[in-house]
C-alpha cells in the first residue's frame, strides 16, 4: 500500500507518495490542475504498481475537479481541513521552511500516521449535497430581496391588492404578469380578469372597483415581479 499527498493550488498541484516505511516512492511532481494534468498524475501512480490512498488538503474549489477525477479512477481518496495538516506539520517541525513539495509529503505523512483516517474519507455526495444546499440559502436570500422590491413597488402603484387577495399567491402572479399596471388591468375588465385561474368572481368585482381609485396608472412592477416567480420556481425544482 502506498500514501499519497498532494497539496492543491489554483493552478497546479505537487504530489508524492510514500511507502508503509514513509520512504518516498515517488519524487515531487507537479501538475497541472487540468485534464492533461490529471492523467498525468494516474500515469504516474499506476506504474508505482501498488494500491494507493490519497490525501490532501479540504481547500475548497480549487480541488472539485481532481477530486471528481480521482473518483472516477477509483482511487480512495481523503480530506483532511487546513488546520489539521498545519498542527500535523508543527508536530514534526515540518513547516520551517514552507514549499508546496514539502506539504504534500506532510499531507502524505498524515495519512500514513493517522489510526483514524477512514473518518476523514472523501464523499462526492456529501460534497453535491452542500453545494445544492449553498445554491438553494442564495435563491432563498435572493428571492427574499426580490420579494422586498415588488413589495415595496406594490403598494405604491397598488395599495388596494393586498385587502383583496394579498401579495402573494399564484392568481396574484398570474394577474400582474398579464397586467403589470392597473391602468393595463382596468382595460382589461372583469371579463379578462375572470379567466385568471383560481381568481373568484368577487374578487375581480373587487379588483375593477379598486382599480378606477387606484393612485398610480403607469408605474410597472414587471422586472421585480418576474425575479420574485423565477426564485420561486427555481426552489420549488430543488
């Protein structure tokens, strides 16, 4: 069996490989952090002959896809946070002189050393699932700016909306997408405004009698509406 570090960077990794002895079997290498580079490195571990495990540092981004990579190839991977390879380093002195060379070496050495490293195995679907979990709280803090604006604009060009069916309901969207305006909505008439799913007859009764007092005829709230259904949408699918 032989332990691998590689320490991760923008735009290249370094990585060596030690044996159960923690002598080096293979030299510092670097890498490109593309595919070429990537294959580069499988050609490399491949001709050692030996199963391999592979550490390295948990730095974010910069590692996604050589992780993806790596677990394509089959290889057991695992991540261990900064912090950790750093109070490792100091327990052997090994950050006096930093080089990327000699931190995966010491990324390695941890793997070699660590009696627990399988809790520190890496999990592509853990990985996805925070990733979908980050994209879904910024929709949610999105929607939530947007649902600010259109109400705001809301109840300037439209005060009355909110006493007959409130701000926020299918049919509401559904009116204003048709007619961003009320002077648009008052054209309309209770006849077009009836067709609108879910909209009851009293409510559009409601609708045209408010509309003839509403204080501003012109003002869209189009864009603000649109961003607030998009959101919507978007966390309804995720």
């Amino acid at each position: 069996m032989l332990y691998v570090g590689i320490d991760v960077a923008k735009n290249k990794h370094d990585v060596t490989a030690l044996n159960v002895s923690g002598k080096t079997v293979l030299k510092p290498l670097t890498f490109s952090n593309n595919k070429a580079g990537f294959e580069l490195l499988d050609l490399s571990l491949r001709q050692l002959n030996q199963d391999c495990l592979i550490a390295l540092e948990d730095t974010g981004h910069y590692a996604f896809n050589l992780l993806n990579f790596l677990h394509e190839q089959g290889y057991k991977v695992y991540t261990y946070t900064p912090l950790l390879i750093k109070e490792f380093a100091k327990s052997l002195s090994l950050r006096k002189t930093k080089t990327d060379k000699k931190d995966a070496h010491g990324i390695a050495l941890k793997l070699l050393s660590d009696p627990n490293r399988e809790q520190f195995q890496h999990d592509n679907r853990q990985v996805e699932l925070k990733i979908l979990a980050r994209h879904i709280h910024r929709l949610k803090r999105k929607q939530s700016d947007w649902k600010i604006q259109y109400t705001r604009c809301l109840d300037i060009i439209f005060p009355e909306l909110d006493k007959i069916v409130g701000k926020h309901s299918e049919y509401t969207y559904q009116l204003l997408t048709r007619y961003p305006n009320p002077q648009k909505r008052l054209e309309a008439g209770f006849d077009k405004l009836i067709e609108i799913k879910r909209l009851t007859a009293s409510n559009s009764r409601a609708f045209c009698r408010a509309l003839k007092s509403s204080p501003n005829h012109q003002i869209e709230i189009r864009n603000s509406l649109d961003k607030t259904i998009d959101f919507s949408y978007s966390l309804s699918f995720s």
